[in-house]
C-alpha cells in the first residue's frame, strides 16, 4: 500500500471518529453548548417582581394604625405614674440557728450586711398606676398600689409631681380612690363595660416595672368577660385581655378604640413574673359605683341579697334534670334577708339577674356588691324544673356582719382578723378537743395589735375577762368598749396563756 493510500485511511478513520463522537454526544446530550446559551442554564430565572399592594389594603391598614396612634394619644396624658414609701417594721430577724450566725455573730451582719434589726423600721418603696377622672385632681387606682403608704406621689405625662392623699380604699374590689391638689387636668372619658365584647381591640396604658418606663402603651383584644375565682379579692368580675400587662400597670387604664375608660388593671395570671397574655381588668361600671361611693361618703354602700350561693356543675346540672350546667345554686338563705323576705330557697337555681345571664357566683356577687340598697331587682330562677320571677328589693350590706355570719371578722381598727376554730384548725394547730375562743387568722404588722404583741396562730380565749366562743361574742364584746377604753386580750399561745392590753384607738 502506496504512502498516500495510508494517509487517505487515517483521515477516513480520524473523520469517521468525529461523526461517531458528534453522533453519540448529541444523543446522550454532551454537546457543548456555546456561552450564549449557557446563561440560562445556570444562572435562574429572574424572580417576578414583587406583588403590587392593594391601595385599599394599604388603606385599611394605615386607618387601623392611625386608630391605635389616636387613641393613645387622647388616653395617654390621663394615665398617672404612682410612686410609694411604705415604713416596714422588721418582726423577725436571724434567730442564731444558722452556722453562718454561730461563727460570725449577728452583729457580723449588722456591720457587714447593712440589715435592719427586730425592731427597726426600713422603707419599702412601690410603682404603680393611675386613671385621672376628675379634672380637679381625683385619682382611680387599685387598693394594693397604694395601701398602707405613708407617702404617695403622682407624676404626670407632662413631668409635674404632686404629694397624693387617699380619699377612701375599697378592698373588696381592690379599687382606691385618690387626690392631688391640681386644676384643669385632662380627665379620662369614661366608656361601658357593659358594652365590652370578646375580641374587641384594646390599648393598656400605664408604667410598668420601672419608671424609665412610664406611659408605655400595649395591644391586644378581650379575651373573655366574667372571669371571677380568681382570688385577688371579695367580689370579682374582670375583664381578661391579652394587651401586656406587668407589674407596675396595676391602677392603670384599659380603653377602647373610642380612647374612653372600660377597666382599671389590676392584676396578671403568670409562672415567670411576668406578661404572659392573662391579665385581669375591673370593669368600669363597677369601678364608677365604688368611686362614686367613696366621693360622696367617704365609704362604699353594697346591695345585700342574703343568699349562700355555688356553681353549678355538670354534676350538679344532672341530679337537678337541669339541660345545662348554667346559673347558680342557692344552698343557704340567711334569716330576715332580702332573699329570705321574697321567698328565696334552698335548691333555688338562678338563671338571671335583671335579665342578664349568670355564669357564675361570682358574678352575681359582684353584680349584687355594685347595685345600691333599696334597688329593685328581679331574679329569673328555676324551682322544681320550672321558670319564674322573683321581684325583691336589695338591702344594705355590712361587710363585718356578713363575716361574722360566715365565721371570720375583721377590726381594721387594731389589724386583727378572726375565725372561728373548725376542726381544720384545730388540727393544724394541735389544740385540744373543745377547745374555745377564736383563732388569729392574720394580722396587719403596722397595727396596734401587732405592737401590743398578738401574733398570727393565737388563740383569743377572754376579752375584758368575758370568755369567747365565736366571732359572734368577740363581736358583741368589741363594740361595747368604746374609743380610749382599755382591751384585755387573754390568749393561748402554744402550751401558754398571757394577758395583751392596749386601748382601743380613736375613730
């Protein structure tokens, strides 16, 4: 084979390579593409642009938060900063059981520590909240803000400070009212919790934790109505509402979207401390009531029904044929009461109260607590499976009465408060079998009891040397003496008696 017959078989081979190569890469796809078209491949697609919004979205949207921005500033400035002073007296202090006590001594914590001693007093300082309702300076509050303070101050939004003084408390619902010496103050406009619905938006105003935080405004809607059993004091309706509410808030504003006054804060449900979207609110109707009372005579007038009253279960609703677990159930009516007078009785299930529904005890309690004496009021109840009417006017309440019917006083006068002794108690507290007198159930540590030297857990067996068997006697005894008179405790302490004296305080 001749030179050029090679060379015409190796380009027929190199040729026949490359159409088989171009062949095969194009049917398993491996052809090379040029740059031009390799852009698309790697580099993704351009993302779409943005939707465009909706003017009347973004409408809707603005008018919502210019809503919350109006509001908080019509509200805001009738929102009030509360600062206290509290004189603590020191009741107990280390007691040398400690290691620490045995090898340095008590003085070692004295010079070191900087601790006040038994006896010595220290000052508790305190941060709360204020609604002003009254352009001539009277403060809504809650009770616990500004109990037992010696000094009160009210800071306004504008910077201003006022000494305050406390026109009357009202512990049953833990509201106070409160006064500055100031004119043409920016009064809150006061709305109806009545009118209040779940779900509603809601701003919460107040200083909560410190005061660097004064004025802070929160968000959130009514979470439910009603709530009571709460246990943060006698006669509970609140308002429950998811806006923050923390220590601090208490005594301030809740408001609707009308910036008016529907609830006064009062407490939170919490495991941290802290907000965690369960706080509880007074409802202004009731709040007014109380307030108006103290305004007018120093003290709150109650309606008084008369009636023991409890839930009632699914349990309950059963045995009674009842279709649902609604109302509450009479189990006692007191002699000579309201309740007593129109005919109320045991087993009575209360549906209504003045045509509105009743949920709870509590409830109607509150509602009984706001209406005034001499109100007429009409009970929807069911007795013996039957609907009816019962018309009756309310009477008035005495709150140390109506403890005394239920086995507890209290003397606010000297800080004692008394219970009778149940089997409960004298088991927790070992006494003997039939053993007499009242127990000391608490007692106030800046009151003249405590001075004098009673202590919570004594039992009170003679006063004025006249044995006791019940609140009922101690009652009766206590409003005998009159103011300067002399009070001769004579108490059982552990396996001791001694005698306490001290006069009883002017009024």
């Amino acid at each position: 084979m001749s030179t050029k017959q090679v060379r015409q078989r190796i380009w027929i081979f190199i040729l026949s390579g490359i159409v088989i190569g171009l062949l095969i890469g194009a049917g398993l796809h491996w052809t090379v593409q040029t740059s031009a078209q390799t852009l698309p491949a790697l580099v993704s697609e351009p993302s779409a642009p943005p939707p465009q919004s909706n003017p009347g979205e973004l409408n809707i949207a603005q008018q919502l938060s210019d809503v919350f921005a109006n509001v908080a500033q019509t509200a805001n400035p009738s929102v009030v900063t509360i600062f206290t002073q509290t004189t603590v007296k020191v009741q107990s202090q280390f007691d040398g059981s400690s290691p620490f006590e045995q090898f340095f001594g008590d003085d070692f914590f004295k010079r070191f520590f900087q601790m006040p001693q038994q006896g010595e007093n220290y000052t508790q300082e305190g941060l709360g909240s204020g609604v002003i309702v009254d352009a001539n300076g009277i403060i809504l509050t809650n009770n616990h803000v500004v109990k037992g303070a010696d000094n009160i101050k009210v800071n306004l939004m504008d910077g201003r400070e006022f000494e305050a003084k406390v026109k009357g408390t009202d512990p049953q619902t833990d509201l106070a009212v409160i006064t500055i010496e100031a004119k043409n103050l920016p009064p809150i406009k006061l709305g109806d919790s009545e009118k209040v619905r779940v779900g509603d938006w809601v701003l919460a105003i107040g200083s909560p934790l410190n005061p660097e935080l004064q004025h802070t405004v929160t968000a959130g809607i009514i979470s439910a109505k009603g709530r009571s059993g709460v246990g943060l004091s006698e006669y509970e309706d609140y308002i429950q509402t998811d806006a923050a509410i923390n220590p601090g808030n208490s005594g301030g504003a809740l408001v609707n979207m009308k910036g008016e006054l529907i609830a006064i804060n009062s407490a939170i449900a919490t495991q941290s401390g802290g907000n965690q979207g369960i706080g509880f609110a007074i409802p202004v109707n009731l709040a007014q009531s109380v307030m108006d009372d103290i305004i007018k005579t120093g003290k709150v007038v109650r309606g008084w029904l008369g009636v023991y009253i409890q839930d009632v279960s699914p349990q309950i609703a059963k045995a009674f044929n009842l279709a649902t677990p609604q109302g509450i159930i009479v189990t006692k009516v007191q002699a000579n009461s309201p309740a007593a007078k129109a005919g109320l009785q045991e087993e009575d299930v209360i549906m209504k109260f003045n045509g509105k529904q009743v949920d709870s005890a509590g409830e109607l309690s509150a509602w009984v607590a706001s209406s005034s004496p001499g109100d007429e009021v009409t009970l929807t109840i069911i007795r013996g499976g039957k609907t009816q009417d019962i018309k009756l006017k309310l009477g008035e309440l005495n709150p140390q009465t109506q403890e005394v019917a239920q086995g507890q006083a209290t003397f606010d006068d000297i800080g004692l408060e008394l219970a009778n002794i149940t089997p409960a108690i004298a088991q927790k507290l070992q006494l003997p079998k039939n053993q007499g007198g009242v127990v000391v159930i608490e007692i106030d540590p800046q009151g003249i009891s405590a001075e004098a030297g009673i202590q919570a857990g004594d039992i009170i067996e003679k006063l004025n040397r006249t044995d006791v068997k019940s609140v009922q006697d101690l009652s009766k005894i206590y409003s005998t003496v009159k103011p300067g008179q002399n009070l001769l405790f004579f108490v059982r302490r552990g396996q001791g008696n001694l005698f306490i004296a001290f006069s009883k305080p002017e009024k």
